[in-house]
C-alpha cells in the first residue's frame, strides 16, 4: 500500500512536470503575448502596411565586395557583400581594423526616409549587427560599434529613428542573434578560421555577454517596432524563450520575425522568393541585384516592373514585401536603387489604393498574367500580360457587379462587361471597351466594385485558352490517408510547400476545373525526385490520358518542370484533372510543386 502510494506519488510528479515544463519556461505575461489574439493585434499596423524597406549596413560597406585587391564571390552565401568575412576567411585581427576606414559622412537619416516614403513604403527594418557582429548603433554592450570604433562619431540608428518618426514610418532592427563571427563562443554558421574547434565553443557565453545584453539595451534606447532575427540554427528553445521574454517585456507590442527560432515568431519570413500559396502572415525579403550589402562589382539589377510584379503578387497573397538596399560607406544608397524605387514609387502613386489595407485574393486560382486584391466592395484586377485576343476571362463573383472601371481613370468612366457560362459564373469583359495596350508595362488595374464584400461563385478552378494556369496541390482534393500537403519554409531560406509522402499507389490528388469552350493545352508537371525513378504516373482528364515516368532531379529537394504532352478539353462541363500513380518503385512517388497547363494557341 505505502509502496503503491509512494508510486502513484512519483508517476504524478513525473506526469505533472510533462505539463508544466513548458508553461514554466516563461512568465506568464511573456506567455500571453503569444496566443493568437495577441499576436493579430500586435500585427494590426503591419498587415496593413505591405510595403517596406530593408537596410543592409554594415562594416562590409568598407570592402564594398573586394578583399586585397579581388572580388569575392561564389555560389549561395558566398556572393553576398555581408557574408565577405566569412567568405574570405579574413582574421578577426584583420576585420576589425575596418572600422577605423569607416566614416560615412553623407549619411543623412532624412534622405534614406524620404526616399521609402517617395517609394511608398510604411515601415524600414535595419541592421543593428549582422553576423560579421559589429554593432550599428552606440552600444554599451561591446565597444565593437560604430560610435566607438569608427571616426564617425555619430548613432545612425538614433538618427534613422527620429527620422522615422518626423514622416511616420515604422522602424525596426535586424539582429543576427545566433551567427556572429566576431566571438570566439558564437556557434552556428560560425568563424572556424580564427577558433577551429567547435566543441570548445560555449554559445551560452556569447548570448550571455553580447547577445541578450545588446537585444535589451536596442529595446530599451530606441523602442523599435519589430525585431527581426536571421536563420536560427543552433538555438535551442530556451534560448529562444530568452530573446522572446527580453523583448515582450519591454515591449509586448514588438512584432518579431519567426527566425527567432523554436517556432515563437510572429510571422514567416521567406527569402528572395515569393511563397506559391500563402500559409501564414509572411513577409517576403529580397535583394535589388544579388547581394544585401554593398558590394561594387554586382550591378546586376532588377526592374522596377519586376519590383512593382512582385510587390502585387505578395499583396494578392496577403504578405509584405521588404526589399532591401545595401548603402555604401560614404553612408549613400546606390543611385541604381534609388532610381528603381523612385519608378515603384510612381506606380503606387497612381495604383497604391489596389495594395495597402488590402485582402487576398478571393477568386481561387486565377491565370498567370492576372492578380486579384480586394479591399471593401472593391475587386483589384491586376494585368500584368495583356490579354492575346483582348478578352480578360475571369472566374465569377456571387455578387452584384455595380461598376468595372480602370483604376487610373480618374473619370471612372465604366466598362461594360458580360456574365458568361451556363451558370452564370464568368464575366468576360467586353473586348470592345479595353483599351488596346495595358496602360502601364507591370500592371493595368482594372476595378470591379460590387455590391457588398465579392465572394468567389465557385471553389472550382476556371481553365481558358486565354492564359496559362498553374495548379498548386494546396488547392488539390487528396484522395488518400498518407498522401498531405506540407507547408512552410526552412528558416525563411526555402521553400517546403510540396505534395509529399506519396508511398501508396492507391493514392491520388485531384483539381476540379471548368471551361467555358473548347481548347487545347501543353501539360507541365514540376517535381522533385530521386529515390522513385522510373515509377510511373498518368494524369486523367476528359477521358484522356497521359502517361508520364518520373525522372531523376538529382535530390527530393531540388525541383524540375517537364513536360507531359497536350490535352483537349471540350468546354462547358465542370471536371476533375487527376494525377494518380501507377506503380510506385520506392519511396514516394513525386514531391510535387506544380501542373501547368499552357494554351496551345491555333
Ligand atoms: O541578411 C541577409 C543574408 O545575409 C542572410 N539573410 C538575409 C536577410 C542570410 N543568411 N543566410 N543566408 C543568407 C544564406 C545561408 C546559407 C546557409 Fe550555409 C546554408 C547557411 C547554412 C547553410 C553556407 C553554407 C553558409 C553556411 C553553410
């Protein structure tokens, strides 16, 4: 009896410590601040914001991408100008005389500003210390920062901070809380060059003596709006759940990015790529050219179409676009970016009332050349490839349609347009009243204002010979136990969106489509295999068939388009495109990204 009770005793304990290990990691304010209702208001102004500037500045403006003479490049991290360091390999003993070369006097906190307000961006994100862990601000925490080891005798984060205030930007701080390769403790992607052996590293040290201190002190002395933290392998939960607790109790209103680590952030951060279906509330970062900080030798720029492209793509998924500029040492943002920008900016002059404060996109899976955000009764049609024939075919609204328009007439002059199909659930806008070129070379916005707030007639994907149509498994009916989509992303860095685990041949996924007339199409299937070579596989539609064996891409990461081979579809009738194994050789059949259909045009 005594030894039952001393049992049922010690089992309790055991039982009871499982639940409240977690709950007692943090404090029970910290811990409020992560439930879901917090975490909505926390991101209330961001959500709306859509639009924001990334400042990559750092010691490495200095070398600017060349060390004694050569450019340092390579693949992945190694091209990037921040990343010259560990590129390079170059010594602690040589880095940190760069600071004393470091002096940018033509910095003016103002100019950077008005240059995100031109370009009609609400909120700036800087680095206060990447991993080359030099601090950008006037740090008591480490002397290593630029008030105290640079001729500058200056705080360009206090500077940008009031700036920011005067014309109403949000600001926040990059931190690379995990990577830094200044300290000898510091772990993770780590500098091995100057202290090889790992196992002799105490990460602990490092968060301890720089790491939380230098979170505190930027809360504490400039009360930034977000923290954004960069790829966090080699943190464990409880370190996390310190960086978490230091902010959100300062601050329980500071948003911060999910590479804080351990799954506490408060959004997904993808980098240099834009997510096929969104998941979460996500931001998406990217470089004007290739790198983040400055480097001479990458000139290689985007268009400002492609800027304004990507910028509706992520709004028509409900996400933010960061996009960054790498200032020199003079303390200047490339003359290339600013006069990208400045285009961006011109466009959201005319066209901002279709991205800020706006939802997703709430039509379903529309064509490739074609963006739909919404905001109140209104439909934001963004055209980014004028329509072959002039005919814009989109799927219908459940709604009354009062008025289509363009957005850049300030006359709103209306357009007329047809409701089309059997069911009525197409709208085809008369070819008669488009205008005969798109009215900008990124996007012609059109408006369809309805009565009350528009609403999809159909879960059904619309198929037209008038655009190409990409269907995601996100949207796909599984047919299987087995068989799930898998969503998110490695630390931001890549994409896992994927149709994965496809171990039995039984199992298959479907989309229902519909045409509104006869038509042909090319077929693409995007995939990543390597285990399941020469399986094979068929896709089903209208009766046709066609056969498919699965090939290897090198790795069940690294995906490939291939091309299936064409199919008709007869128009007018709802049907279901099936992709369905036939023998599966080992493993999973297919990670599959994407199916593609392309008009065969006559
Ligand atoms: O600040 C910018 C970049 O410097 C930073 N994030 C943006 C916002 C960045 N972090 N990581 N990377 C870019 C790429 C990292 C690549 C990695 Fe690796 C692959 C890290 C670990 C595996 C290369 C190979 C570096 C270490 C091993």
């Amino acid at each position: 009896m005594k030894y039952d009770l001393q049992f049922r005793f010690i089992v309790f304990v055991f039982l009871f410590s499982l639940f409240i290990k977690p709950i007692l990691a943090l404090d029970e304010q910290v811990a409020a601040t992560l439930s879901e209702e917090n975490r909505k208001e926390r991101l209330d102004w961001w959500q709306d914001a859509r639009f924001g500037m990334f400042i990559h500045w750092g010691l490495y403006a200095v070398p600017a991408g060349r060390w004694k003479g050569e450019h340092v490049t390579g693949e992945g991290a190694r091209r990037l100008g921040e990343w010259i360091m560990w590129t390079a390999k170059i010594p602690v003993a040589e880095y940190e005389p760069l600071a004393k070369q470091f002096n940018p006097s033509l910095y003016d906190a103002e100019q950077w500003v008005k240059l995100a307000k031109q370009a009609s961006m609400k909120y700036i994100v800087i680095t206060a210390k990447h991993c080359e862990g030099f601090a950008m601000y006037d740090s008591d925490v480490s002397g290593y920062n630029i008030v105290d080891a640079t001729p500058f005798d200056r705080d360009p984060l206090a500077e940008l901070k009031k700036a920011c205030d005067k014309y109403g930007l949000k600001l926040g701080f990059y931190y690379s809380h995990v990577w830094d390769w200044h300290e000898p403790n510091a772990r993770g992607s780590d500098n091995t060059w100057d202290w090889p052996d790992r196992n002799a590293k105490d990460p602990n040290i490092y968060f301890e003596k720089k790491a939380y201190p230098q979170v505190a002190e930027l809360l504490q002395k400039y009360d930034p709006d977000i923290i954004w933290f960069d790829v966090p392998t080699d943190i464990r939960r409880e370190q996390s759940e310190r960086f978490l607790s230091i902010i959100r109790k300062y601050d329980p209103a500071c948003i911060i990015n999910d590479r804080i680590g351990n799954g506490l952030g408060d959004y997904e951060s993808p980098e240099q790529y834009i997510p096929s279906v969104a998941n979460k509330d996500f931001e998406v970062c990217m470089t004007l050219n290739d790198t983040w900080g400055y480097k001479i030798d990458d000139v290689n720029w985007k268009s400002p179409d492609t800027v304004i492209r990507n910028l509706v793509d992520i709004a028509s998924k409900a996400g933010n676009y960061l996009v960054n500029v790498g200032p020199t040492a003079e303390g200047l943002i490339p003359p290339a970016s600013v006069r990208i920008l400045q285009e961006v900016g011109k466009w959201m002059n005319q066209y901002g009332e279709s991205i800020y404060e706006t939802h997703a996109n709430p039509l379903g899976n529309l064509g490739e050349h074609v963006r739909c955000t919404a905001k109140d009764d209104k439909l934001f049609i963004h055209i980014f490839d004028w329509p072959e024939r002039d005919e814009l075919v989109l799927p219908a609204i459940q709604n009354k349609i009062k008025k289509v328009y363009l957005l850049a007439d300030q006359r709103k002059k209306p357009l007329s347009y047809k409701r089309i199909g059997k069911s009525g659930i197409f709208i085809r806008l008369d070819s008669a009243t488009l205008p005969a070129a798109a009215l900008h070379p990124a996007d012609t916005v059109l408006v369809i204002q309805c009565e009350g707030t528009p609403q999809a007639a159909s879960q059904t994907t619309l198929v037209d010979k008038t655009y190409t149509i990409t269907l995601h498994p996100a949207q796909a009916t599984i047919h299987g136990q087995k068989l799930r989509y898998n969503v998110g992303t490695l630390h931001g860095l890549s994409d896992r969106n994927r149709l994965v685990n496809w171990t039995d041949p039984n199992e298959y996924i479907g989309w229902p489509i519909q045409t509104i007339r006869k038509c042909h199409f090319k077929i693409e299937m995007n995939y990543a295999a390597a285990k399941s070579v020469n399986s094979e596989c068929v896709i089903e539609i209208d009766n046709q068939k066609l056969h498919a064996t699965v090939m290897n891409t090198g790795s069940e990461n690294r995906f490939q388009t291939f091309s299936l081979g064409t199919v008709t579809l007869q128009g007018g009738e709802s049907s279901e495109l099936l992709l369905k194994p036939i023998n599966i050789k080992k493993g999973s059949l297919l990670n599959l990204r994407s199916i593609k259909l392309i008009p065969i045009i006559p």
